[in-house]
C-alpha cells in the first residue's frame, strides 16, 4: 500500500471538518494530534480517522459491532446484489470469526456508494474511507496484467462483522478441503450459490454495480465474466422469474435484447439509488 503524504492527509482532515495540528505524519498508526470539528483538541489514529472516529466531546465514533440486532431483509438483498456486483465479504477464519461487507467504487460513484452506506445503517461506518487504486487491470494472452501504475481516488464502504455476513461469505467463496481457492491476481473465488435469492431490488443493485444500456440499439448487458457460464445460465433462470428473458454470450455477460427492453427498464426504474445514475435506465 502506498504511503499517504502529508498533504494529503492535511487535506482528509480538512475536508472532513477538522484540522490537523501535526506538522509531521508517519503512518496510519501513529496518532496525530488534531482538532476536531467540534473544536476539541486530542489525538488520533489516521487509520482510525478515516473511518469515521472522532473526539468523544462529540461523540462522533463509528459504531458498535451490533451483535444483538438482525440484518434486514432489505439489507442482505442489497448484499446479494453487491455480491454479483462489485462487493465482497472478508475472509473467515475461525468458526468464532464473522465476516464484514466491503465495496470500493471510483471517485464519479461516491453517491451511489453512499446511498449504499446509507442502506446498510447501523452496521456501516459514518464515513466512506477515501483511498487510491490502480487506474485499469487487462488481459493480456489470457493472463491479467496491470497496465497503468497511475492511482485513482476512490471510496470504500465498510460494515462491522455480523453473524449474518458470515453466513454469506460461507455459500459465496469456494472452498476446498476448507481453504479458499484463489484466482490468478489472489482474489478469493467468488461463486453463486444455486439457491440465491434473486428479487427485483437485488438484480437492481447488481445492474447498478455491473450493468450498462443501450438505448438507441435497446438493449442492456450486465458483466458477469466472473462467474462460470453455469452461474450465468443459473442466473438467467432467475431473471426469467420476473418475466425477462436474457442470454449468456460468448463472454459470459447477461444480455437482455430489445423485445424485453423496456420490461426490465422498468423493473429496475423503481431503485434507481441516485440521479447520476439515470443514463443508466434511460430508454
């Protein structure tokens, strides 16, 4: 991970309505010595900064791990969606371990990534965590290479670890023998479960993640090369639930034609999460 520079951790405290009284910074561990939004005068962690700590004056902390309160129906349906999408679980370990959700999108989807934060109160943070990443990862004679070394801002959502996330990540992450299976950039296998629940508002969520539109040749794709084409047609089965009939290509994408076209437009109109995203409903 690339070491943040001083300026840009004076800016984070800025931009998030404090100060930093510091004039040096060492690493995301060391405590700084700060004012806070609220006008108080402590210390602390970058790393603890950024994910939405701050001073107990105003008791702005980030939130318990919320044990004893239940996930959503909505929320593991947004879960879902993300999980087909962009999102992913942390690893387990341990029986006594739980897993927490976690989802980075570029700088342009911070709105839609918060409305995601959002969804997911109490368990997520109060803040999204502000971060660079590798601009682009291609294909290269079938192996994935890094082509670009710039960075890009981008934002990350996290949750705290909850009982129910683990038991996602169970059915989510192929296992062998009890061990995790990687692919070739050291990604954990990601799969779909044969009795995924698909609804409207989670097949949303993933087109918002993964899809796009084309609306002058009308017709939508959802990017689902991640996944086996046995996933995929398992997947389609469960679009056609809702009346839309979608085909896996040669790639392992989701194409929905023109004579569903406007079907599933205005299946997912309804969860539009934010005005910028429009273009992507737009018939």
């Amino acid at each position: 991970m690339k070491k943040h520079t001083l300026e840009f951790v004076i800016k984070e405290f800025i931009d998030n309505g404090c100060e930093l009284i510091d004039g040096k910074y060492l690493n995301n561990r060391v405590p700084l010595k700060y004012r806070c939004s609220c006008g108080t005068i402590g210390y602390i962690r970058f790393d603890d900064f950024r994910h939405g700590v701050r001073c107990k004056s105003c008791g702005y902390n980030k939130p318990t791990k919320h044990h004893d309160l239940s996930v959503s129906p909505q929320q593991l349906e947004l879960i879902v969606g993300s999980l087909l999408g962009d999102g992913s679980l942390t690893k387990v370990y341990s029986k006594n371990q739980n897993s927490a959700f976690v989802e980075t999108h570029g700088a342009k989807q911070k709105s839609y990534i918060d409305w995601k934060r959002r969804l997911l109160h109490p368990f997520s943070y109060n803040r999204l965590l502000k971060d660079e990443r590798p601009a682009i990862v291609s294909k290269d004679n079938g192996k994935l290479l890094q082509i670009e070394t710039r960075l890009i801002p981008c934002y990350t959502l996290k949750t705290t670890a909850h009982l129910a996330f683990k038991q996602l990540e169970e059915k989510w992450y192929k296992r062998v023998g009890g061990e995790y299976l990687f692919n070739e950039i050291g990604h954990r296998i990601k799969i779909v479960p044969m009795d995924v629940l698909l609804t409207p508002f989670s097949l949303a969520v993933w087109y918002f993640d993964d899809g796009y539109n084309h609306p002058k040749k009308k017709y939508f794709v959802i990017c689902s090369q991640s996944f086996t084409k046995d996933e995929c047609i398992l997947l389609t089965e469960k679009i056609k639930l809702f009346g839309i009939q979608s085909n896996v290509t040669k790639e392992r994408k989701i194409y929905i034609g023109p004579k569903f076209y406007n079907d599933f437009a205005t299946l997912i109109k309804e969860y539009l999460p934010t005005k910028e995203l429009s273009y992507k409903v737009r018939n």
